[in-house]
C-alpha cells in the first residue's frame, strides 16, 4: 500500500513537473517574439499590436510560479524520506525564488500600463514611453539572470535525493545535478559577461536531466522494488539520518 502511495505521488509530481515546463517554456521563450533589439519604437509597437499574446505570457510566468510552489511540495512528500533536511533545503531554495519571479513579472506588466493610451500618460511623448517600455523589459531580463541561479540551486538537493532514493535511477540525480552547473552558468555569464551570454546559452542543454525525469515520474512513477545496484532499504535509512 506504501509503494502504490509513492507511485501515486511521482506520478502527482510529474505531471505538476510537466505542467511547470510547458508554463515556463511559453513564458522563457515568447518575449524574442515581441523584443526587437535596439529598437524601442519597434518594440512598442509589437507589444501593443498583440496584447493578448503578451498577456498570455505574462499571465503564463504567474502560471508557472503557483505550479512549481506546488510541485516542490509533491516532491516533498515523495522524497522527504530519504532525507528530510535535503528535502527541505530543496523547498527552501524553490520559495525563495518565487517572491522574486513575482516581481520580475511585474516588470513585465510595465509595458501593457505605459501603453495603455490613458490620459496621464500624455505628459510624456511616444519616443519616452517606448524607451520606458525597453527599460522594463531590460529590466525584467537582468531579473530573470539573477533568479536564474536559484533555478539551478534547487537542482542540487533535488538531484542528491534522487540519487540517494532506492525507487528513481541514480543516473537522473546526476544529470539533475550537472543541469544545476549549468543553470548557474548561464546566470553568472549573463549578469557578469553579457556579450558571452549567447556562448553561455549554450548550457541549457544541460538542462535534459529535467526532461527525462519528467518523463520518469510521469511514465513510471516510482519503482515498487529497489532499483538494481541502488542502496538497500537499512542503508539508505542510515543514509537519510546522515
């Protein structure tokens, strides 16, 4: 009854998990659709010819805070076992960042208030309002650089817990942990070298841990039986009390 309890729970948490990365793929992915580097009149104009576009984006980087709040706690309750204070470090890295995707999606509400066309806006002429629009979204991208590194963060408890539980392949924590490394990368590049940033991007590939264990939980759930070569149940208890 145990085992089918905690299939049930990976299975609750993939699909969170799943739902977490199409949110933040849609929200990560739509701003190049409407940013037109060094062009802030272009810029404006796209975002005000497709408002509900761009609403839905926003709304979708809301979206997707709310999930991962709920995601981490499912992962809890699934792996709080093998160690609880890795576990809770891991909910501790995941709402603290929340807060502050919050207000990076503020940022990006700035853009739909300064072209709104209300009156109070007519003290300003068009040419500073869209550089007031590319200021925000400016803003907003340094934002979400540095909330990019607790992104990554969360990944090392995450992936220790994985690789230490007897009911998910150890590989998965340890691809889960080099996505941290890469997550932390693309950070640091972006807020201290940003004319490598693109060189830098090239790291989210290591991200594919996120991907297959997505793919796990969501298929598979957990194993009813320990795992070949992975730590007997007394070990892995000694192991959570470490």
């Amino acid at each position: 009854e145990n085992m089918n309890a905690r299939k049930h729970e990976a299975r609750v948490a993939g699909v969170l998990y799943l739902l977490l990365g199409v949110t933040s793929a849609f929200s990560m992915g739509l701003p190049s659709a409407f940013i037109v580097r060094g062009d802030a009149a272009a810029t404006a104009d796209k975002i005000a010819s497709s408002q509900l576009l761009y609403r839905l984006y926003v709304i979708s980087g809301l979206a997707s805070q709310i999930i991962f709040v709920f995601l981490v706690l499912a992962l809890y309750q699934l792996l709080k076992g093998v160690n609880k204070r890795q576990a809770s470090l891991m909910v501790a890295l995941v709402l603290v960042q929340v807060p502050m995707a919050f207000a990076i999606t503020l940022c990006g509400f700035a853009p739909l208030v300064l072209l709104n066309g209300a009156d109070y806006w007519s003290a300003f002429d068009k040419h500073q309002l869209d550089a007031m629009t590319m200021g925000f979204l400016s803003l907003q991208s340094y934002g979400t650089s540095a909330v990019t590194a607790l992104w990554g963060l969360w990944l090392l408890p995450f992936g220790v817990l994985v690789y230490r539980s007897r009911f998910i392949p150890r590989i998965l924590g340890v691809f889960l942990i080099i996505g941290c490394l890469g997550w932390l990368v693309i950070s640091v590049t972006s807020l201290l070298f940003p004319a490598y940033v693109r060189i830098a991007d090239q790291f989210r590939i290591l991200a594919i841990g996120e991907v297959l264990i997505i793919l796990w939980l969501v298929i598979m759930g957990a194993r009813t039986t320990p795992l070949e070569g992975q730590p007997s149940e007394s070990g892995d208890r000694i192991a959570g009390d470490a």
